[in-house]
C-alpha cells in the first residue's frame, strides 16, 4: 500500500480527496493544523470509508517539525498539498500571513521532498492565476495575469516555485491542479463543507440562506456582459475534483508523466450565472430563494470556465455530476448539519 500525505486532509476538498484515496487502497496521513477544519471531519472519513487515516495535528509553518514528520515517515511516496489560507480579502489585510502560511509551507515540504530518491507532489492551485482571460473556455497555455491579491499571488509564486524547483531536481514529479469553483458535498452526507463564519462563496451562501441561516443572498451586480448579466463560473463537483487529485497522482506514481512539472485545469467545461445557479438550487430543493441584486463586488472577472481538454484526454478524467446533482448534494449536506 502506497502512503501518501495529504496536508489539509480534514479541510473540504481535503477531505473527500482522503475518502477518494483510501477507496483506491491508499495508505493516507494527513497533516492539518485545524486552523480552518475540525478534527470531527476524520469521523466522517472513518464512516465512508471504514478505515480512519493517520491525523497529526501540526503547524507545517514550524520547519523542524516538517523534517521530523519525514524524518519518522520515509515510506511517504506522494504529497498533496492542501494546506493553505484561501481568503481573498483577509490576504489583502494580512499578506505577510499569506506568504508565510502558503509560501513558507510549500518550500519547507519540497525541501524534503527534495532530499527523496523519488517523489511524487500535486498542488492545489486556481483558475485564479488567469484572472479575466480574453479567451474562452480557458486552456493552461491561456496568459497568468498579474495577480489581484496576496491569495492569488500565493498560487502563481507556488507553481513557479515548484517549476523552478523541478527543473533541477528529476527525481521530483509535479502536477499543479487549477480549480475551478468547487462546491457539493460527499453523496453519503457524512463530510461537506464547513464555511467558517459568514460564507464568502456563493455556494455556501445559497444552501445556508434556504435554511434560513441568513436573510437573503446579495447577487453582486446584473450589469456583466453576460446572458442575464450575472458573473459566470465552473462549478465543479467536490467528489470529481477530489478524484482528478487520485488520477493526476496515480500519473505520477506510475512515472506516466511526460513532464516533470505539468499543470492541469479542473472544471466541467461549463459555465453558469449566479442566477442560473439560483435556479438550480430552487429546482433541486423545491423552495424560492430570497435574493436581491445589490452592487458588484470589487475584484470580480465576469466570466471564468475551463478547457478541459487536457484533463479529459491525459489524465482520462472527466467530472461526471451536473450542476443540479452537485447542488442537490450541498442542499442535503446542509440540511444535516443544521438538522
Ligand atoms: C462566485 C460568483 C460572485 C457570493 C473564488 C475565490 C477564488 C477562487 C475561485 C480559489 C461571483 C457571486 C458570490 C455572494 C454573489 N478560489 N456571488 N453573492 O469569485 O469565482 O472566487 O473561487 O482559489 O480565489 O475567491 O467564487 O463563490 O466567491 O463567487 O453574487 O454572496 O457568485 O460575485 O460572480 P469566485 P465565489
């Protein structure tokens, strides 16, 4: 059985990308300082899966406690890299924060990783780093535009980061996975995702207003170059994003890759409004949606969905669920854990 670290492994997409891992027959340890998680999530893993990962609470931030953690598991063949602080405005406030927990951690982990025979290491990036591309849908040649906060900065300097760093080191495989809007929750009801405080994704916000949790939803601005002038997006199934991770590691291990450093949109190749993705919410839980159209939210792109070509035809993934099937999953998350 192949041991694979999973840092940020009880955060959402951590989570289900645990299940999907130990479902494949993988030995996982997953590593999370429970900044933004809740250790509870590893219960929820155990009743999916059966089996209940390895869990070290640890601040990957403290360098001597990395080495020592590889030091004690030099059987760990790959690393996906989760652990990040992921909020836009707080990384506005709070850069040196940013830099310190996003890029900091990622040196410290390919420093080890660096000291390996082989190695094996997928990276949580974002379709961020293309900001408003001019062209879509968005293939991974399309232009990384200047970024528009610290958080974005963050995912641009970690690929170049692991670029730089797997030009002179061939016993490092890398694959950056750009997300695109990932959003839904485990089939089983058992993990999902647990926003910390007021939701400042769209997803969160809509299944949290239908149960009533807050008032209303605020759809930022109806005056988008778009076919109901609301934002589009790639909403992509957290299940199906979780098993590109399993695939694009799988590409390593078996040493299939062509590259050493290769980057990987995910998404489903479609784009949604905010007002279609209303609607589904109201098809799917059969209740209207209190919503009003206030002004844009500075720093929004108007359009964003993938090209998925490549994902599709290297690395033979595809996400599966509809927008509908992947909201139906969030709504009865939701209505667990407010049950
Ligand atoms: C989606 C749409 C909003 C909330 C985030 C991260 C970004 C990247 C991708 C990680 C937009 C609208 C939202 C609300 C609304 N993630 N909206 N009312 O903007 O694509 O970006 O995911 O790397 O860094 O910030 O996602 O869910 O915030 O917004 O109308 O209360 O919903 O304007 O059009 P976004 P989102």
């Amino acid at each position: 059985m192949k041991k694979i670290l999973v840092t940020g492994g009880i955060g959402f997409i951590g989570s289900h990308t645990v299940v999907e891992l130990q479902e494949k027959g993988f030995e996982v340890v997953i590593i999370d300082d429970c900044s933004n998680s809740d250790e509870k999530v590893l219960d929820g893993i155990e009743a999916i899966t059966g089996k209940r990962p390895a869990f070290e609470k640890l601040d990957l931030k403290e360098r001597d406690k990395v080495e020592d953690f590889f030091n004690r598991n030099t059987d760990v063949e790959g690393v996906i890299h989760f652990a990040a602080s992921k909020a836009v405005g707080e990384s506005v406030e709070k850069p040196l924060l940013y830099y310190e927990n996003n890029i900091g951690t990622l040196v410290y982990i390919l420093k080890e990783l660096c000291k390996k025979n082989k190695a094996s290491f997928i990276f949580s990036s974002s379709c961020t780093v293309y900001g408003q591309a001019d062209k879509m849908p968005i293939t991974e040649d399309a232009p990384v535009k200047v970024a528009e906060s610290p958080y974005g900065n963050t995912k641009q300097m970690g690929e170049e980061i692991i670029a730089d760093t797997c030009k002179v080191t061939p016993s490092l495989n890398a694959i950056a996975l750009r997300y695109f809007n990932p959003m839904g929750a485990h089939p089983s009801a058992e993990i999902g995702e647990l926003p910390v405080g007021v939701p400042q994704n769209l997803i969160p916000f809509i299944t949290q207003t239908g149960i009533g949790l807050r008032d209303q939803l605020s759809v930022f601005g109806d005056d988008y170059p778009t076919s109901d002038g609301t934002c589009i997006r790639d909403y992509i199934y957290v299940v199906d994003l979780a098993k590109a991770h399993v695939v694009a590691l799988e590409r390593l291990l078996a040493g299939k890759n062509t590259e050493n450093y290769e980057v990987f949109n995910v998404g489903t190749g479609t784009g949604s409004t905010v007002l279609e993705a209303i609607q589904s919410f109201e098809r799917v839980s059969g209740k209207k949606l209190n919503y009003k159209i206030v002004g844009r939210r500075a720093g929004d792109i108007t359009t964003a969905y993938a090209d998925t070509t490549k994902a599709n035809k290297v690395l033979g993934w595809k996400s599966e669920y509809s927008l509908d099937q992947a909201m139906k999953s969030a709504w009865v998350w939701e209505q667990k854990i407010r049950g």
